[in-house]
C-alpha cells in the first residue's frame, strides 16, 4: 500500500511548509496554509503504455542544434492572434485568466468553434446542455469542435488517445484532479501535477492546450505562482463587466510580445472583434468639451488613438488633490510641476484629475503632450480642437522630445480623419506627402502658444 505523507501548502502563493503556521512567510498572508495529503505513488505520466518507453536526453552543441521559425496556428480569430503573436505554437500551453462572468468560456468556447481543426473542449464547469445552448448562439453549425465533461485527467487523456484532437481547451483547470494526488480539486497540488501532466501531453504530442483558470480577489491567478512559470503564454481578460467592452492582454509570451492589446466588445451571439479600437477610446461629442485632448499611442504594433480628459479647479479644502485613472500619478505630478516652473501655469493650490477613457491604462510616454493640452484647456477653459491629436513626450526642462515610431502615428491620425498632428521639432519624418497638417514644437510654451495664441 502506498505511503500518504501530509504537507502544509499556502492557498495564496503555492509555498510548502513542513508544518503549520499562521502567517506565510513568503507571500506575508495570514490563515492561508491549509494540510493536503500527497499519496506517494508511481506515476506513468500522461499515457500509461508510454512508461516502458524511455528516452535519454544528450546534450548537443548549440551550433548543431537546428532552428526553424516555429509553425503558427490561426485561430481564426484576429485580436486572439494579434496578442498570441501571430497564432498558436504547436506543443505550447497558454493559460487564459480573468474574473468570473468576464467572458473567458465564451471567448475560448467561440474559438473553438470557428476553428477549422478538430477541437476538444472539455468543461469541468458547465454541462453538455449549458454549453449546447451558448454554441447554439454563437456558432450552430460548428462539426469539428468535440465537447467532454469531465474533470479527471485520466479519462481526459483516454478520450484524447481516441480523438486525437489537433487543440485541446481546459475550462477550468482547477477543476482538474488527478489520481496521483490524495487531494481535492482545486488544491496546491492538484493544479500542479495537472498542468505537469497537460504540459506533457502538449510537449509530447505537439497538441496546442488552452488553460481557463480562475483569479483571486487581488485579481491574480489562483494557484500556486509556479503555475505562470511552467505555461508559455499568460492572458489576462480584462473589462467592467457592466460594460461591453473587453480587453485581452498577454503577461507572459514565450513566442511573442506582451505589448499587443486585444479588444472585444460583448453581444448576444458572442465577442465581437474591435478592428478600430479608437471608436471606443474616442467619445462622439459634437460640440468641443473643455480639458480633453487626443493622443496617439501605440500598444505593441497597434497604433491608437485615447482620450485624454483633465478637470483642473480651486482646491476647496486646502490641499490639492492629484488623481490620475489609467495614467501614472506621479508622472502627472512630475508634468504639473513643470508646466508651473517652466510656462508660469499656478496649479499648485488646484484639483487636478486626469482619465484616460476606455478603461484602459497607458504607459506610453507619447501621450505626455496630450495631458499637458488636457490639463491647460480645463485650466483656461477653451476647448482644445478635437480634429488635432498629439504625440510627444516632455521633459523636465520644459523641452518637447521625440517619440519612437512617430510615422505610424501620423498615418493613423491620417487614417482617422485628423486635420493635424502635434510632434517634436526633433522627429526624424521620412520623405513622403502626408495628408494631415504636422505642427512641429520645441518647448512647452509653444504648445501654449499654438494652442491658447
């Protein structure tokens, strides 16, 4: 009879202790580590008849070593492609999380169904009829996606072994157990040699497998942390769920950026694609609106056009207040102080909120002449004209910097029907008639100039 020995676990961070504590030394957190009994028995891996065959690894020069761009696999599917990197490696594991409601059953559930490959989508949440109903509105007439409900993972890989499907989804993978652990569904130790034995089937097979996993109320992956570190690819489906729109963001890609943005818009019959994300991050008011001002920004190789809303009044309680959404604090602290040293603005006995609409957060310093437009039209309330965008980067000196890929930028306002761009007198513009009037600035004080005359 195999041996059980027991072991203390932190619900939180995954850390294993040898006995039992309040508090977690690592993650800091107290009442998280909880006893899980591990059964001790041999394992045959993912595939029982595989245990008698063994191979030995050697090393190799890695002059030897043969290198091939590695084969993508379009999920019909644009903004999933876009943030994947092109498509899905064969043999990778990506892990997709997200609050509960979010999407992430509808958005992986409508990609296996327009996929043109032999798909198992295997629910441990959801029964057969429920997802029936969903795939009815979104995709009817689907005949390569195979449905199985079924939580443990040795009768998943028997029913992989005869399918042999060309993608495999997971919704969820903490509803997984496998019989190699003496522990609930869910715990420390099941989630790991679950995602063990997944990475294994997909590394061994070259099969695609797509992780749905659940998040903390921090907004983390629940889990143990390692799990992260063992998948290639970690997406986080982002949004309000009292809105329509949806952001799909890459934490982690092993085979791709993790600057890429993916925007979708919740309907009846599923996640639509936003192929032009700037008509969500562009309000459709008629009449100028003091304090808003357009920036032109990139998110990976994806040119956007935000808005940039600023509220700047008299500070009622004495000391003034500094808020920022989607946009770094202190950096708007830093653009305030240079806008009262250098342009002589007096903003430091005043209110200042900044938003960034769409939901969405920002780190590209491009948009720094967008909030110094933003803040000074709410300060002298006078609406900025909404057909000009801006795309600079300010110093501490007051000086207007240049900004990488500054010709994409304006073919997009172009694109967008901008009458005119803001830039840097610095810009290196290549030799081409653009469409769209380029006002080129130095400093500070000729924005305000150009701008408030």
């Amino acid at each position: 009879m195999a041996k059980t020995k027991t072991t203390f676990f932190c619900q939180n961070c995954g850390s294993q202790f040898a006995k039992w504590q309040g508090q977690c030394t690592s993650c800091k957190e107290w009442n998280t580590i909880v006893e899980e009994v591990i059964q001790k028995a041999e394992k045959s891996g993912w595939r029982d008849e595989s245990a008698s065959v063994k191979r030995v690894a050697k090393p190799q020069r890695i002059s030897e070593i043969t290198s091939t761009a590695e084969a993508r696999i379009d999920t019909r599917n644009g903004e999933l492609n876009r943030v994947l990197g092109g498509g899905l490696v064969p043999g990778s594991l990506t892990l997709l999380g997200g609050e509960p409601g979010i999407g992430k059953s509808t958005l992986m559930l409508q990609v296996a169904l327009e996929l043109p490959y032999k798909t198992l989508y295997v629910s441990g949440e959801e029964s057969l009829q429920q997802i029936k109903m969903r795939a009815e509105r979104i995709h009817p007439n689907a005949e390569q996606c195979f449905i199985l409900t079924e939580t443990k993972t040795q009768s998943i890989f028997r029913n992989i072994t005869e399918l042999e499907p060309d993608i495999v989804v997971i919704d969820s993978i903490q509803t997984l157990h496998t019989d190699h652990i003496d522990s609930s569904a869910g715990s420390i130790s099941q989630i790991r040699e679950s995602t063990a034995e997944l990475i294994k089937f997909a590394k061994e097979t070259e099969t695609p497998v797509i992780l749905i996993g659940h998040i903390t109320k921090d907004g983390h992956i629940a889990g143990p942390k390692i799990l992260e570190h063992m998948v290639d690819t970690v997406l986080q489906f982002e949004g309000d769920r009292n809105h329509i729109y949806r952001i799909l963001r890459a934490n982690k890609n092993r085979f791709g950026s993790t600057n890429e943005l993916g925007i979708y818009e919740m309907q009846g019959e599923g996640l639509r694609e936003v192929a032009n994300p700037s008509e969500i991050l562009i309000s459709k008011n008629e009449e100028g609106l003091s304090g808003t001002a357009i920036a032109a920004t990139l998110e990976g190789l994806r040119p956007l056009m935000i808005e940039i809303q600023a509220l700047v009044s008299t500070a009622v309680y004495g000391t003034p207040q500094r808020s920022a959404t989607g946009y770094n604090a202190r950096r708007l602290n830093m653009i305030l102080a240079v806008l009262e040293k250098r342009a002589g603005f007096k903003l430091g006995a005043k209110d200042v909120f900044l938003n960034v609409t769409g939901g969405i957060s920002v780190d590209d310093p491009a948009i720094d002449l967008a909030v110094v437009s933003a803040v000074l039209s709410s300060n002298v309330d006078i609406a900025v004209d909404k057909r000009m965008c801006f795309a600079a980067e300010i110093g501490l000196a007051g000086e207007v910097r240049p900004v990488t890929r500054i010709d994409q930028r304006i073919l997009e306002a172009e694109k967008l029907g901008f009458s005119g761009i803001v830039i840097s007198k610095h810009c290196k513009l290549p030799k081409r008639n653009y469409g769209i009037e380029i006002i080129k600035v130095a400093k500070v004080q000729d924005v305000v100039k150009h701008l408030f005359g």
